[in-house]
C-alpha cells in the first residue's frame, strides 16, 4: 500500500528546499564577493604594473635624453679633434697640387632672412680661390650631398668672396671606397688618412669642380 504524503511531510519538504535555496543563494553570494575581491585584486596589481611601467618609461626616456647628451658631446668633440688634425694638413696637401693656401679657418658661420644657415667646418682660401671643406668622423654619401647644397648658396652668404674660384673638399678618419669614388665622381677633394699621416685620395689627374 502506497505511503501517505501527509501537509506535514510537504511542509518539510518546502522547508528544507528553502533552506538549501538559502545555502546556495549564500553560497552563490560569497562566491561573487570572492570573485569582486578577486578581480579588484587584479585591477588593482594591474593597475599597479602600469604606472610602475610608466615610471619604468620616464626613467628610460631620462636615461635616452641624458645619454644622447653625452653622445653628443663626444660627437662634438671627436669632430673638433678631426679638424684640428685636418686644418694644418690642407695647406700642404693643397699646395701639392698647385694651391697655395694662405688662410684656414674654422667654423665659419653666416646666417640671411628667412631662418638660413650656413656652416663650414674649415674654409681655406688664397688671393683668387676659396675651398670649402666638410669633415666627418666618418664620412657617408649623405654627407657628400649635404655639402654639395652648400655651394650654390656659399656666395651669396658670403658676397665678399663671390670674385673668387670656389671648389670644395670632404675630409674624414673613415670613408668607404663607395664614399670615396662619389665625392671625386662629383668634383671634390677627397682627404682621408693615409698611414699615421693624411692624404689626398684623389689621383694627379683630377680636375677639381669650380663653382
């Protein structure tokens, strides 16, 4: 015979799934509050690791800055110590080929309207011709162009010159053979070291470029 479910039994019934819905819907609950907890934790380390990164890329941006400086500085005085071994060796190089050289400069510097700006590292000169002469550490093929530009503008920087003969010349410690053969293809003086001494790399024959 079938046993009797009583409204007491039901009732039961109704109150232990109460209860359990109760357990659960705590459960359920605590499980969110850990996962709130959790993913603040994260946000927050997450957070953390990104302003610890932008300080990290403050500091590398500092450390660029300050060492491009210094870089700078080297370069700038690698460049001087270049010319200075340069400067005495043009009047002699140049009077070998029949230039006498009766002044070299340094760092000769002019500016017109307009924000324009012209440097020459040495500029040597005599009674009838002035040579522009661009020195380099090292010497690249944009180098040799850069210093072309400069002549078609040199006299109007610099009028008092315009009756002379103008030509020009690259010098540097190191210069690859391509450097090499591009500034004489393109008329210039090429003086480069040669042994403990400098030289020019240019053969007897050369015609230097007039501007």
């Amino acid at each position: 015979m079938p046993e009797t479910v009583t409204l007491e039994d039901v009732w039961k019934a109704f109150l232990e799934t109460d209860l359990r819905m109760k357990e659960t819907d705590l459960q359920m609950k605590e499980t969110d509050r850990k996962m709130r907890e959790m993913f603040a934790e994260t946000s927050r380390r997450q957070q953390e690791t990104d302003r610890q990164m932008q300080e990290t890329s403050k500091e590398i941006k500092e450390v660029n800055k300050q060492l491009n400086k210094q870089i700078g500085k080297l370069g700038g005085r690698l460049g001087e110590f270049v010319e200075g071994l340069v400067a005495p060796a043009c009047k002699t190089l140049f009077a070998q080929r029949g230039i006498p050289v009766h002044k070299v400069s340094r760092r000769m510097e002019a500016d017109l309207p307009g924000d324009r700006h012209i440097e020459i590292d040495l500029f040597v000169v005599n009674t009838d011709i002035t040579i522009l002469v661009e020195v380099k550490s090292k010497l690249t093929s944009d180098d040799v162009r850069d210093h072309l530009t400069r002549f078609a503008a040199f006299k109007e920087f610099f009028p008092e010159y315009a009756d002379k003969r103008t030509m020009g010349a690259v010098a540097a410690m190191v210069i690859e053979d391509h450097v090499i053969r591009f500034a004489i293809k393109n008329g210039l003086f090429v003086i480069m070291q040669a042994g403990e001494t400098l030289g020019l790399a240019n053969d007897e024959n050369f015609m230097p470029r007039e501007w």
